[in-house]
C-alpha cells in the first residue's frame, strides 16, 4: 500500500537501524564496526536502487517502476507520475498537431510555412500539387531555391506583404497562383497561394465584354450624331435625296443599336435565369411552325430552300421562351450567313431516346481555329461581313447559355467550302415522347 512520503518516517527508520547496529556493535564490543558495517550496507543499497533506476529510465522496457520500499519507493513514484504527465502532454500536443495539420490539409489554398532563413518547414498537401513541393524531402530548402520566378523572388526578398502578387503556377504554365505572405511566430512566415485562374478570366472577359459592347454602339452613335449634327443648321439646303437617304441609316442604325440592347438584356435575363426547367413541358413542335413562317419571310432576300423536318410527337421540358430563343437564333444564323440560293436543312427527332435539334446548311463554312470561340459574346469570324448583316455576335452567347441551363450543350461541325451543322441534344429526362411515336 502507497503512503504519502514523510522525512520522519524516513529519518526515524535511519536512526531504528543505527541505533540497533549501536546496541549490537557495543553487545559485541565492535561499535565502530558494525556502524561503519551497517552504514556500508545503507550505502550498497541505495546505490543497487540507483542502478536499477537507470536501468528502468534506460534499459527497460517497462513503464511501471521497480518495486521497493522506504524514500525510493517514493522516489520512482515521483518519475513514474512526471513520465505519466508527460506523455499524456504528449498525447495532447500529439492530437492538436495532427488537427491542425488535417485542418490545412482541407484548406482550398496551398499553405507553406517558411523559418526566418526561408528554409521550408511544413506544407500541405496543395501546396505540394500547386507549387511541386515535394514533402518531407523539401523540408530545409529554401523557398526561393524552389520558386524560382523572377516576380516571386522580388516579393519574397522585399519583405512588404501588404498585397498579394499574382504569377503563373510552377507545375502549370496554364493557371495564374495569387500569393499572399503573413509573417507570424518568431520571424515564421506563413505563405498561402490560391487558384485565381477563373476570377482572371471572368475579368478578362469582362473588360473584353465591356470593350466589345463600347465598340459596338459606338458605331450606330457616330453615325446618328453625325447625321443630327449636320441638321442641327436646317435641312433646307440639302437635297431630298441626301435627307432620305440620312433618315434611313439613321434608322437602320436605331435598330441595329435597339436589338444589341434587346440581345443583351435577354442574356442577361437568361443568365440570372431561376426557372426550374423540369416543371413545364414545350410544345417544340409548335414553336417551329411559327420559327419556320419567320423563316421564310426572312429568307424571301435571299431566295434559300429551307427544309423542316419536325417529328410532331416529341417535345421537352423547359423554359419555353428560352428554347425559342435557341431555336431561332440558329435557323436565322443560317438565313443570314449563307449565300443567296443556299439549301437550309432544319431536323427534330428522337435519336437514341434523347430530342435532337439540328440545323445543317452548305454555306461556306468555318475554320476550325473559330469553332472553339464561336460561342463568345461578340466573337464574329467576318466582322465587316456581320455588320453587314446585321449580326451583333451574341446570337450563339444565347443558344450556349439556354443549353447549358437545361443541362445540354452545342455542338458544331464545319467544314470551309461545304458548310456547318449547328446541333444539340436534350437528355432522355427532359424528352417526351407521345404513345404514337413510343411504340414504334
């Protein structure tokens, strides 16, 4: 049984065994030695209980202590309690590094700790992806030695981190890496790098779009203020032929301006679209017999054969005026962009249980460098050519953003010199099939 430790029970057992070793020394007539016997004896024994307390805190595997009695009983109580202590500290500080690493393992942002000579120290598992950090075997290297971009260095090296930098990834030439450092600790810095490929090109996208709607509308208004400031002094000394012809580019060009803003409102309307496309269903047929009289009357200049192949027993689920948009923002493509007396080919059907749209002509086709870009806002293969026409270049914008709000998207096939097919396809989930053309 465990007694808490008291030095008079101590000091009293020491004088029990010297005052008994005194009794027998003088019984004997040997007081001198058998106390000089006895304290050699005491003196023994501790020493035999300081080697077997090195050898249990070195040699032992053993976490319980040796059994003994008297002040060493107390002696490896008291460094049993400390290792106890110890390693249930351990066990904490253990449990808190390993949260605090799983922690920055799902941080969205490559972390990297760096010591006060830029020696690296810890990284999480992004920063090994998105930098090429390589864990443990960089551990010690400095940053700059595995960094090696001419901006990042400068950065680093100034020591003013008020603002992040933005630079290229290391392992991807492709993604553009926002890096920011915060010194922290005694002289640790905290370096944290994260992903801004797509904010950069929803930026650079916006700057274009903001760039291409300028240089659209600037044309119409040059041209209407050109034309008022001209009638600002009267139009009695022009001649007839001069003011009709002023009226009419004045409002051809209104137009051209009205239906850019109209174009531009729908997609943005489209974009910010919350329709739930599953709870309506379009009459897609329907939709064509009214797109196809519009067709016509467009084409009546142009003099094209437009053919509409339309299966009357499928439709889809959708946002109707959406669809619309789609639909007859390709057919009219096709009307304006082919040359007079061309062959238009407009198809709806089933095909392998999924609606497919498509609109086929033998215009004179497109590059393949532009099939990729087609679908930009303003992106046009014939600029002077779509003027002409009439074309704002968001036409396509629209049809990409309606498919790709009911979950499809557009596929285009071109050839130069023998035309373009402009289609898409709607997923067996959206299609409906009347009884009539599902039991053949």
């Amino acid at each position: 049984m465990y007694y808490p430790f008291s030095w008079f029970r101590s000091l009293s057992r020491l004088a029990v065994i010297l005052a008994g070793a005194a009794a027998v020394g003088g019984y004997l007539d040997a007081l001198f030695e058998t106390l000089a016997l006895v304290t050699l004896m005491l003196l023994g024994w501790h020493y035999w209980q300081l080697y077997r307390l090195h050898r249990w805190l070195w040699h032992s595997k053993k976490m319980t202590p040796p059994r003994t009695r008297g002040v060493w009983e107390h002696i490896y109580e008291g460094v049993y309690y400390l290792q106890r202590r110890n390693r249930n500290k351990r066990k904490e500080l253990g449990a808190l590094v390993k949260r605090f690493r799983e922690g920055s393992e799902a941080l969205p942002d490559a972390a990297v700790v760096v010591d006060a000579a830029s020696c690296i120290v810890w990284c999480n598992r992004l920063a090994r992806i998105e930098l090429g950090l390589r864990w443990p075997d960089d551990a010690g290297r400095r940053i700059d030695n595995l960094i090696r971009h001419p901006e990042f260095i400068e950065f680093f090296h100034q020591g003013h981190f008020d603002h992040p930098i933005a630079i290229t990834s290391p392992t991807n030439m492709e993604k553009i890496l926002e890096y920011r450092m915060m010194p922290y600790g005694e002289q640790h810095i905290l370096l944290v790098a994260r992903d801004i490929t797509r904010i950069s090109q929803l930026e650079d996208m916006r700057k274009d779009f903001v760039a291409n709607v300028s240089h659209e509308l600037r044309t119409p208004l040059t041209v209407l203020n050109g034309y008022l400031e001209m009638f600002a002094g009267g139009t009695q000394s022009m001649p007839d032929e001069f003011v009709r012809k002023a009226f009419t580019e004045m409002s051809e060009q209104s137009v051209r301006m009205q239906s850019l803003v109209e174009q531009l409102l729908v997609l943005s309307r489209i974009e910010a679209s919350s329709e739930r496309i599953y709870e309506k269903m379009v009459d897609v047929p329907a939709q064509m017999q009214t797109i196809e009289s519009e067709a016509q009357t467009l084409n009546k200049e142009k003099g094209h054969q437009i053919e509409f192949h339309i299966d009357p027993n499928v439709k889809v689920f959708g946002v109707e005026t959406e669809l619309r948009s789609a639909f007859s923002n390709l057919i009219f493509n096709a009307v304006h962009y082919t040359p007079n007396g061309g062959h238009i080919r407009v198809d709806w059907r089933l095909e392998q249980g999924q609606a497919r749209f498509s609109v086929t002509d033998n215009g004179e086709g497109i590059a393949e460098r532009h099939l990729a870009r087609l679908t930009e806002r303003f992106y046009r293969v014939d600029k002077a050519r779509s003027r002409k026409t009439g074309g704002s270049g968001l036409g396509l914008a629209i049809v990409k953003h309606v498919l790709s709000h009911h979950n499809s998207k557009l596929e285009i096939s071109s050839e130069v010199g023998k035309g373009s097919c402009f289609s898409f396809r709607f997923s067996p989930e959206l299609t409906v099939v009347s009884s009539e053309e599902a039991q053949r």
